[in-house]
C-alpha cells in the first residue's frame, strides 16, 4: 500500500509558478520522509511519456490534497541541462537504495496535466485506487500539474468544521434511527469522511441518495467493490436498497431548506442505481409531491434507456453518465458490462435530451490516455451527436499501468496535453461547459 499524508495549508487557488521557475523533484527516503533533490526538476508522465511540466500547467498543491509514497516505483525527473528525463534509483544525500516516487491526490475540483512519472520495479504491487498526480517542490511549496476545473467551494476542505459535522450527524442519526439510509450515511461521513455526506448533515448543496447494492458492471476501477486479491475498495458498498420512503426522507427537506440543493442517485458506496429503477420512479413521485425545489439528479452508467425514459417523466432533472472512453470497445474494457453496450449509454443521453433535461458526462480523466488523438476524435463524434451539456472533468482513480493494461491502451500518435485537449474541445463547441461538480439547474431554491 502508498502511504498517505494529509497536506493542509493555505493558498491561492489557481496561483501559478513564475515562467523562469521550475519545481525540483521530490523522493520518499527508505523512512518513507518525503525529500525534494534539486539535482532534477520535476517530471510529469503523460502515458509512458516522460515530461517536463510548462508553468502554465503548474498550481500550489491545493489545501486538503494528500501526497502518496508508491512502494517500488523509482521517481524519475528531468536533466536541468539537457532537457532529458533521468532515473533516481539512490537517495541523493546518503546513497541509500529504496527510495520511492511520490505522487498527490488533489482535492475536488482538480484535474490532472500529469501523472506522477516513475519507474516501476518487478513485481511492484497494485496501486490502490486514487489519483497519482506529478508533484514537485519550489519555494518552500508543493506544485502540482493541475489545473482548478470547478470554482465551486462545495467540497473545499476549508468549508468542513469536523465539530460541527460530529454534532450534525449525531443529532440526525438520533433523530432518525428507523432510517437505514441515513443511518448509512452516517457511516459515509464519519467513518469515510465522504463530502457529499457531510454536505447532507450540514445541510447544504448536494445531497447522496445510494440506492443499489448490485450493478451490472465490473469495473476494473471500481471503488465500492473488487475481487479478492485485488487492490482493496475504498469504501464499503451499501448492503441494502433503500425504500422510496427512506429515500424521500431524506429528499424533500434536503430540497426544501439547503441552497442550491440537489439530491443525487448514484454513489461511490454503492453499485448501478438503474437497476432499482422502480424504487426511484416511486421516490421520485414522492418527492415531487412535496417539494418542486431544486434538483434531482441521477449519477449512472446510463446502461438502460427505458429506464431513464420512465425516470424523466417522473420528473427526474438530469444525469451524469460516467464514461472512461468514448470508443465502445474501449468502454467495454473497462467497464465489462453485463446484458448492455456502449449503444445503450448513446441512447441513454439521447431519451434525456429528446426529454429537453440536462446531461452531464462524467468523463475520467487520465493523461497520456484522455488527450490520445484517437480518444479526442472519438469524444467529439460523442459530443456532436448526443449534444451534453457538461463535461465534468473526474480523474480516473486507479493505476494507471493497470488501466492501460486493462483497457489495451496502444496509441498511434503522441498524446494532445492535456490543457491543448480543453482548449480544442472548448474551440469547437462553444456552448458546451466544463467542471467538477452536478450543478443546481435552478429551480425554485
């Protein structure tokens, strides 16, 4: 396993390193101490590409991210002088052997230019399932290869007062003891320290409403539940399916009291929604009963059109469809449906728009792969013909050797960059918008 450290500090989102400035590159010692080497910048891996990150895709490491050491994987970095990337395979200081690269997992709301880039050793164990951001030190800081996708401040580490998430959650569990989903949350916040769950104890913004314990899919980076051996879950995927009552519970005064609120379907906690597609039909009604506030969302695998189609005339506002690939067989590599195909994901967004509701695509995020020319092509076919409204920019979380693996990743040309990717995508379809987060559609709230 990585070793995890919590980074908390002030800074300056968005705050760029001066063009005449480069990070140097930071190393674990065999103390698992996190040392930077001024002997080689910083590198990024975009692929099996090693880089050197421009300013323009550098950023303060943001509040709340965490830095992981990667056992067995030996940091790579650049030459100052001739441009080339250059293995560290001894601590620079000492000489000693088993030293380790190191990698950031941001905080929401950040995308990834670069992974982290190193050399894996034989027999490296599996990463488990984050994000390995390239991550250097300049200035008595940390700099990473991002860029903020999202202004929103709803899961800023800033915004989250844990005495006051304690006493909330407390008070609600109490209240609501017959409850098995909130009582479910509350382990998501306490014990996960889910944001989205502590939101709802919080009672603002946007609320998770996990529905399903089983999915028709076996993702290969799924975070609620993997195969024994495997890199380990996340989080524990919810073992029961909520009653529409239990989820309307938690709806209707979410919708009613929070500003900007939405209630969404669809959790890392839990498998694919779809498939208690009546209990969401009849929660929906209830719901709507009540309360025509705000926003009630469905995050999905969209694997069943007729479904979403009941879903929509219930009164369902939008979706997010997460998508690792917008070719279908790189789809099916990933995701290993069961009973649909990528064409049920297409209609799926087609019977949301045709419904005249919003469309988000969860698209994950891994460079060297998401910029790949024939990706980007792809993506765009996606775009013109389905018409979403979003893309909301997720890293993938998971090894990214093991996705390429997985998904048989062989490109025929060199990846765009990550930043030249947004910029194409933004010039040819101007309407179209980018973040992180579901948004409030702005009903009455």
């Amino acid at each position: 396993m990585c070793t995890r450290l919590l980074i908390q500090y002030s800074v300056s989102y968005g705050n760029k390193v001066k063009s005449s400035s480069k990070p140097a590159l930071v190393f674990a010692n065999s103390k698992g101490e996190i040392r930077d080497y001024e002997g080689l910048t910083m590198a990024g891996a975009s692929g099996e590409l090693y880089l050197c990150p421009d300013h323009t895709e550098l950023i303060e490491l943001p509040e709340g991210s965490e830095l992981f050491v990667l056992p067995d994987r030996l940091p790579v970095g650049i030459e100052p002088d001739t441009g080339e990337p250059a293995l560290l395979d001894a601590d620079p200081y000492t000489g000693a052997t088993g030293i380790s690269a190191v990698a950031a997992f941001m905080s929401p709301a950040h995308t990834a230019v670069y992974t982290a880039a190193y050399q894996s050793q034989e027999k490296a164990p599996l990463l488990p399932l984050f994000a390995y951001t390239a991550v250097g030190w300049m200035d008595g800081k940390f700099w990473v290869a991002a860029f903020r996708s999202d202004q929103d401040i709803r899961q800023d580490i800033a915004g989250f007062n844990q005495d006051l998430i304690n006493k909330r959650t407390a008070k609600k569990l109490k209240q609501h003891q017959d409850n098995r989903l909130i009582q479910h949350l509350g382990k998501c916040c306490l014990t996960y320290g889910c944001p989205a769950a502590r939101n709802y104890f919080l009672g603002r913004w946007e609320a998770p409403l996990p529905s399903s314990p089983t999915c028709n899919a076996a993702c290969v980076g799924c975070i609620s539940l993997q195969p024994s051996g495997c890199c380990p879950s996340t989080q524990d995927r919810i073992r029961f399916a909520p009653t529409a009552r239990e989820i309307a519970e938690i709806a209707i005064p979410h919708l009613e009291n929070a500003p900007h609120p939405v209630v969404s379907f669809g959790q890392g906690c839990e498998g694919e929604p779809l498939l208690q597609a009546a209990t969401l039909e009849k929660s929906i009604h209830l719901i709507r009963q009540q309360t025509t506030k705000g926003t009630i969302n469905l995050n999905t695998n969209a694997s069943l059109p007729d479904a979403v189609e009941k879903l929509a005339a219930a009164g369902l506002d939008s979706i997010r469809v997460s998508m690792n690939s917008a070719r279908p067989e790189v789809h099916q590599s990933y995701y290993r449906p069961s009973g649909f195909s990528f064409k049920d994901v297409r209609r799926s967004i087609e019977v949301m728009k045709a419904a005249g509701k919003h469309v988000s695509l969860n698209y994950f995020i891994l460079p060297g792969f998401t910029d790949d020319p024939d990706e980007y092509n792809a993506f765009c076919e996606l775009i013109a013909s389905t018409g979403p409204d979003l893309i909301q920019l997720r890293n993938l979380n998971m090894d990214p050797e093991q996705y390429r693996k997985a998904v048989q990743h062989a490109p025929t040309a060199p990846p765009l960059g990550m930043l030249h990717w947004l910029h194409k995508l933004k010039e040819q379809f101007p309407a179209l918008k980018f973040g992180y987060f579901n948004p409030c559609l702005n009903r009455e709230d």
